[in-house]
C-alpha cells in the first residue's frame, strides 16, 4: 500500500511556530491555525489598502481603464470608507448588479458585457441575506457591506474545514496548518474578502471533498451542484467525484451502492438548469458560452492559449503563467499516491478550462481556490529554507497586488 511520507515534528518552522497551542482543544486549534491567521492577513491587507488611499490611481503603468468611470477620480467604488471600499472592484459590480436586479441584457451577448457571464449562487445568497435586513438598513451600501461581510464568513469557515480535511486526511495537523498559512499569503488570496464568488467556491469545494472522503456520497453530489451554480468550473468536480466513487470498491450489484451513482448527475444538472435560465431570459440556448466572447474567451486548442494568448497583460501575464506552471506540477505530484489521485485530478481538471479559453487573464485568481495544491506545498515544503522562499515572495507579491487593486488597477 502506499503512503505519504511523513512531515517530521522538527519540521515546525518559525513562521507557524507562535501559532502551536495544545492539539487536545478543537477551539485552540482553531484559534491557532485558523482565526490567528486570518486575522493577521485582514489586518494586513486593510494596512495596504490605508497605504494605498494615498495614492493617484494612476500611479501604476499599464492601467486597464475601470468600468466605473468616475471611481479612479472620487477615491471609491461602492461605499465611501476606503479600509470597507477595498473589498470591492472589477467584477464585484456585476455579482451586485445581480443581485439587485437579476440577470438582464443590456446588449448583444457576443458584443456586449452583460452580468449573464457570472453564475448565480453567490449574488443569490447575497440578495437573500440582504433582503433579511430591517427594510430601513436596504440599500446599495448595506448590499455591498453584507457581501464583504458574506465573503470573510465564507472564507474562515472554508479555512477551519480545509484545516480538519488536510489533518484527518494526511495525518498531520504541521501540514494542515502550513496549508492555510499557504492559501492566506498566496498572492491573490485577498479577493478571497472581497465580493466576489471565490470563497463561497472555496469552502464548497472542500467540503465536497470531505463528504466524498466520509463516503456520504449524495452529499458530495449535492456540493458538486451547488459548485457548477457558482463558477463554470464547478460540474468538473463531477470527474474526482468519479474517481472516488471507483476507488471506493463499491458493490455495484448492490443497489444501496448504485443509487450513489446518482450523485455523479447533480452536478450537470445544476449548469443545465442554470444554461436553461438563461436561454429563457436570452433566447440563447448557448447563452451559457456565447456571454464570455466580450470578455476574450472562448474555446480554442490549449496550445494556441499558451503560445498566442488573448489579451496578455504586460505586468500580469508572466505572473499567471507561472502560477498556471505551479499548479500544474503541485497537481501532478498529487497523482503520484493513489489516495491523493482524486485531488489531483481536481487541480489539472481546474486548468483545462483556462488553457481552452485562449487567454492566462484571471489565472492568478482562478488557482486560489484549488486548495490541493496548497496541502502539496506544504508537505514538501519541510526545511525553514523552502518554506520561507514560499512565505516571502507570496506575500510580497500579495501586497503589491492589493495595493493595485486598491488603486483601481485590474490584477486578476
């Protein structure tokens, strides 16, 4: 049988060793490996973006122009407090947009951006929290702030599951901790605060798998479904899902084991309901594919993407083709155990989609939430050395990018 090899205790590095408490308490391991850090990363970035209030919006070259025109010249997208402003550009109009009112057109799908682009569970929860408000408390601002508020939840609760998931599963609570700390600092970590639908992506994504992993298949199946509502990504959870299904040895005369077959069909069910919503609004069956075209993708050879992408960005494209690289080999060596092969497969799977779109844009973004690759780093990330050449240029990076994005600047 094969097994992971083990990360020693004396692998405990500096940078996550004020953070060990005792691991008897399910809250101090909480406080330790969670809470802390979470903390300490918002109030980090909210340094950031106090810093960068004092910058021209223009300060950076190679500027994308904003979609909201006037917001460079006021100082603020949303609401007017810059440290809760932050928390929302770029796409964060569209998910608020339908949350308000729906999905509408506003043209031509193939010419035109329109919010039919985004997929809907994530406005959804928020138009439903904020429907619950004292009728007074409702409006633009309170819509924005419980989506800040929304996301944060979202994340710490995904942070404490990935944390139990990486310490049952891998039987080391040094690597479930050094994980979270990897994901917290990862570059574009900070949109995992902001209104937009990654970390309701995050926490579902690991919950799939620690349903799939305790065998309540129906369960994974309902996640898997949920997911395909809140990114396109989401109905490829449906191949690990099969993977573990198949490892699992089950019975397939048994009919108690063949109905968790059914649990591979939830997830294209809920991108088909979702492709048929918007075909009724649209009157685009394809509505679904046809709403990307504005943005510069579409389907195309993987090859073309990496040789002749779309749209590469002078400041940003270097940084996601490497992170695209550095998923890809954190994917690749989870296929090496036969236990770890379904997460793998949900890394590489992850990627398909953005070489068969014909452009790196967002990449940075879109691999936060692929939260197997940060369980691979962290395990082999054992000497003081390793980890701090992933702890300092992680977080470097991440605060140059807020602080572009505080500043109107596009950066995934």
């Amino acid at each position: 049988m094969e097994t992971s090899p083990a990360v020693p205790q004396a692998a405990f590095r500096p940078s996550l060793r004020l953070l060990q408490l005792h691991p008897e308490s399910a809250a101090r391991q909480f406080l330790a490996a969670v809470l802390a850090p979470f903390i300490a990363t918002r109030a980090a970035l909210l340094a950031v973006a106090w810093f960068s209030s004092w910058f021209p919006a223009s300060f950076l070259p190679y500027g994308w122009g904003y979609p909201i025109a006037n917001a460079p010249a006021r100082g603020w997208a949303f609401v007017r407090w810059p440290l809760a402003d932050f928390w929302g550009r770029w796409d964060t109009h569209w998910y608020l947009d339908i949350a308000q009112h729906g999905y509408r057109l506003l043209g031509p799908l193939a010419t035109t951006q329109n919010n039919v682009a985004f997929f809907p569970l994530y406005p959804f929860l928020l138009s439903l929290l904020h429907a619950l408000l004292p009728r007074s408390w409702q409006g633009p601002d309170s819509l924005f702030l419980v989506g800040v508020a929304l996301s944060n939840v979202l994340t710490l609760a995904a942070l404490w599951q990935l944390h139990e998931l990486i310490r049952e599963k891998w039987q080391d609570a040094i690597v479930a901790r050094r994980a979270v700390f990897y994901l917290l600092l990862f570059p574009t970590a900070f949109f995992l605060g902001a209104v937009y639908s990654e970390s309701l992506f995050l926490l579902l994504s690991v919950l799939f798998f620690r349903w799939a992993e305790q065998r309540r298949w129906l369960m994974a199946g309902g996640a898997s479904m949920l997911l395909s509502l809140t990114r396109p990504t989401g109905v490829l959870l449906v191949l690990p899902l099969a993977w573990m299904l198949f490892d699992a040895g089950l019975n397939w005369r048994d009919w108690r084991d063949c109905r968790n077959l059914a649990a591979l069909a939830l997830a294209p069910i809920g991108l088909a309901l979702h492709a048929l919503h918007l075909a009724a609004i649209t009157g685009d069956a394809l509505a679904l594919f046809h709403a990307q075209t504005p943005w510069h993708r579409g389907l195309v050879p993987p090859w073309r993407t990496l040789l002749h992408p779309n749209d590469f960005h002078p400041m940003m494209g270097p940084l996601e083709a490497v992170a695209l690289a550095l998923f890809a080999g954190m994917g690749l060596w989870l296929l090496r155990l036969r236990r770890d092969r379904a997460y793998g497969l949900f890394v590489l799977v992850s990627l398909l989609p953005i070489l068969a779109s014909g452009t790196f844009g967002s990449t940075t973004r879109f691999v936060v939430v692929l939260f197997p690759a940060f369980a691979a780093l962290a395990a082999v990330t054992r000497s003081e050395l390793a980890e701090r050449m992933v702890v300092v240029p992680f977080a470097v990076v991440q605060a140059l990018l807020a602080l572009a994005w505080g500043r109107f600047h596009w950066v995934a």
